[in-house]
C-alpha cells in the first residue's frame, strides 16, 4: 500500500471491473457513484427489478451489449455484482476529447495546415479518387460523437442528415468547437474563409456523404461512458455506415471496458467504428474505446512540422496492455514541439474556422476516406478495412509490419480503389477481427474477383502479429 494512500473499502468480488475497484477503494462507503451493470439474460422487468431492489437507481437500458447505466450507493456495488443474472459492474467513467489542450499550444509559433483534398487528403489519394472515381461519400452515413455541430455552418448545413443529443439538458449545437471540427473534416462542403490573417480553403475528405450528429460530450468537452455508449447504439439505429469517434479514456482495460464492448458489437454488425487512439503521449496508454479489437484506432502523424510522417509528440502509443499492436492506422494531426505547433484548420463553432491538434484530427479524416471506399463497393467489414490499410500505409521510415507507433501508416485510398492490392495471394486469408467465414465481391474498380474472408489469424505471413479472439 502507498504510503499516505486511505483504502475505504475492500473489494474482492471478481465481478467489480478494476477501474471500479480503484474507485470503491477511494470513495466514501456513503458516496454515489455511476455505474455500468452488464447482465447475462435479457433486460427484461424482473431483472431491471431486482436491480433497482438492490439499490441501483436505473437510468438507461442498452440492449445491443445486455447492459444498463445508473447509479448506486458505494457500500451497494458488491450487493449488485452479487446478484447471479449480473455478469460485471463497470465505473461509467469520464471520457473526455482526444485534442491536444489548449494551454499547450497557447502562444507558440503556429503552422497553419489546411484540412482539403490539395493537402491533407492529397497524400491519401483523395484528390485522384474525386476526380478520377467520381467518389465523394454520397450515400454513405457517418456519425460523429462529439460535442455536437454548429449545424449552421456553411461546411454543414447541408451536410447533417441526422441530429440527437445524449447529453441532459444541452441541444446538439456545439458550443465548444471540437464536435464542429470533426464532423467538417469528414464531409464539409468546399468553404472558404479569412482565418488569423490568411485565406483558406477547406474541405471534407467525403464532401457529399451523410452526416449523423450525436452529442455524447458537453459544451465542455467531456462526458460519460454510458452516454457514448447510448450514442453508438442510437448511430446504430439511424442506419450509420462508419461511426468516426475522437473521443476516449485515460486508462485501458485491455478492451474490456463497457463502450470497447459496444465498439467490437456494432463491428460484428457491419458498422465501421474509426477511434482516436489518444495523446498521452506514453506506450501502453491508448484508453477505450481505442484499445477495442473491433476499432479501426486512429494516431497521429505531422503534416510537415518538422518534417512529414513524423509521429506526433502527443500521440498515444501502443501496444495495448494486452499486447496487441494499435495504433491501426494513423493520420495527419498536426504537432506540438517546443517553439512551435503544428495546427489543422477547418470549421469551428458559428460559421468561423479554427485550428485544433491532436488524434482527434486525424481520426475524422480517416473515417473521410472509409466513407470514400464504402461508396466504391467496399463491404463494411472491419478486417477487409484493415487489409486495405496494410496495403496501402505509408511511412516516414517504410517497413513490412505494423508498429505500436504508426500502425500500418498513413493509408491511400487511391490505391485501394486502383485495385492492384487485390492481386496480392494473402487477400485470400487475412482476417483479424470477425468469427465467421464469408465471402464477399470487391466491387471496387478493377477489382471484381470474390474475396474469401477466412475466420482465421493470419498464419506464416509476416504481415501482422496475431491478435486474440473476442470471447462472449
């Protein structure tokens, strides 16, 4: 025990997830506390009952993963992980955005990066895919859970298919700015604006696809992992292709916790779940929902500052704490270096432009340019996603294998849909994630032979390390 360190209670029940352990340990017997409670049988009236009789106080059912949120006096927890139909009580703990902070970046020499298809999605082919494909999202649903959206901005007002809002007492219209930004780098339509002196223009990477707006974090930038967890399951309903999510926690549980679970069931689902891996800066520290197998995790890489490719000093590394390697892919989110920051410019609250840095800034163009290959043919399945990636990623320092830095790089859509990676013999047997055998058509360009999607790891290839089987 740490010197000092008060430990209220004891807590063995195997039941209790660590995070809450931690926060048994340090609260008051007497305190309030939220919780996620995961059952083993269906969330019918008995069981809520029984819930609600040992004390939980029921605010939200969520049926996709057999879970409710709520809360319930310290001194309770063990009396409801007791119960036999509970299968774990999880800390519904704070999530908050993964842009870098602002008093980081306050009073520093900026570079200024533009977020449109000349620059940042020039080097993912985007600019070839517009105007040799004719491929710009149309069709395609992204959800954006964040702050919300300015829903009047220029980039957006005819953007948004879709609006709603997870958290008490607050619209969808964003107040902070970061929900704004997200959602213009995926599909913003062409803008353009005086920005600190300079005239910009700025574009989505998927400028004619259908946004989802959900607001699962306050004005103030954080939340709760019950609310993204509701809003995932809402995106779900409204029909989303792709769920773009620059948002997470401190701390992982090896892709155990609550809203990692939901990630890896709408994955299994056919919905492609694009995450910010975080900027803490350390190995080991990509928080939830990011360390969740069924994620497509997002880091960062700088646009030129000091020089392109270069991992972002505030990124989150990898591995997981269980040894699995992510980041997936990574993206241009700006940098943050002594004298100077590196910033990516798009849409901010109101109709103005703002510059923001972080994972958060890389992971919604990605979920751009997934969209751009969903409108090519590309079935929404998370392993095909991932082989695309593998295929096209390019690095500052190029290598065969995928890194807890870079992941497999920074992808090229233009690539994908030219369709030469589909030759390639291990097409026929990559498969990281899904647990059943199918085969699907690549309707993408030349690439019109059917695919064979084995539920296997990859096996004696030298492309990826394994990574474990979802249990449950």
């Amino acid at each position: 025990m740490v010197e000092g360190w008060v430990v209220e209670m004891e807590v063995t029940n195997p039941k209790i997830s660590p995070k809450l352990r931690k926060v048994l340990e340090m609260v008051k017997p007497e305190a309030t506390i939220p919780v996620i409670v995961e059952l083993n049988v269906p969330l019918a009236g008995e069981a809520i009952s029984a819930l609600e009789g040992a004390g939980l106080t029921v605010k939200e059912k969520i049926p996709t993963v057999g879970m409710v949120s709520g809360k319930i006096q310290a001194s309770l927890v063990d009396k409801i992980a007791s119960l036999p139909f509970v299968k774990e009580v999880y800390y519904d703990e704070p999530v908050s955005i993964q842009a870098e902070p602002f008093f980081r970046i306050k009073g520093k020499e900026s570079v200024l990066v533009p977020v449109s298809e000349a620059t940042t999605g020039k080097e993912m082919g985007v600019d070839t895919v517009w105007g040799e494909f004719g491929l710009t999202g149309k069709g395609v649903k992204v959800a954006v859970l964040d702050t919300g959206a300015s829903v009047g901005h220029p980039m957006l007002r005819d953007a948004i298919a879709e609006t709603f809002s997870m958290v008490e007492g607050e619209s969808v219209e964003d107040k902070h700015g970061h929900g704004t930004w997200c959602s213009a780098a995926i599909a913003g339509r062409p803008h353009e604006d005086m920005f600190r002196g300079h005239m910009f223009e700025v574009v989505g990477m998927a400028p004619e696809a259908d946004l989802i707006v959900g607001k699962v974090l306050s004005n103030e930038g954080s939340g709760q992992t019950s609310w993204v967890i509701k809003g995932m399951e809402k995106a779900a309903e409204l029909g989303a292709d792709i769920i773009s999510m620059s948002l997470g926690s401190m701390i992982s549980e090896g892709g155990r916790s609550p809203d990692s679970k939901m990630v890896d069931a709408l994955s299994r689902k056919g919905i492609l779940c694009v995450v910010a891996a975080g900027n803490s800066a350390l190995p080991l520290s990509i928080g939830s929902p990011g360390d969740a197998r069924g994620a497509m995790t997002v880091g960062s890489v700088a646009y030129d500052t000091p020089a392109m490719l270069v991992p972002s000093t505030f990124e989150s590394r990898g591995p997981t704490i269980d040894w699995r390697i992510k980041p997936d892919v990574t993206c241009f989110g700006g940098n943050v270096l002594p004298e100077v920051t590196e910033l990516l410019v798009t849409a901010g609250t109101g109709t103005s432009l703002t510059a923001l840095a972080g994972t958060s800034m890389a992971t919604p163009q990605v979920a751009g340019i997934t969209a751009l290959l969903v409108q090519a043919g590309l079935p929404r399945d998370r392993d095909i996603l991932e082989y695309v990636f593998s295929k096209t990623g390019k690095k500052r320092f190029p290598t065969v294998f995928k890194d807890p830095d870079t992941g497999w790089g920074l992808p090229n859509v233009a690539k994908a849909i030219e369709g030469e990676i589909w030759n390639s013999p291990d097409a026929q047997t990559f498969n990281l994630f899904s647990e059943s055998i199918q085969k699907v058509t690549m309707p993408l360009s030349i690439a019109l032979e059917p695919l064979t999607v084995k539920a296997a790891q990859l096996m004696g290839l030298d492309l990826t390390p394994k990574l474990a089987v979802i249990e449950g």
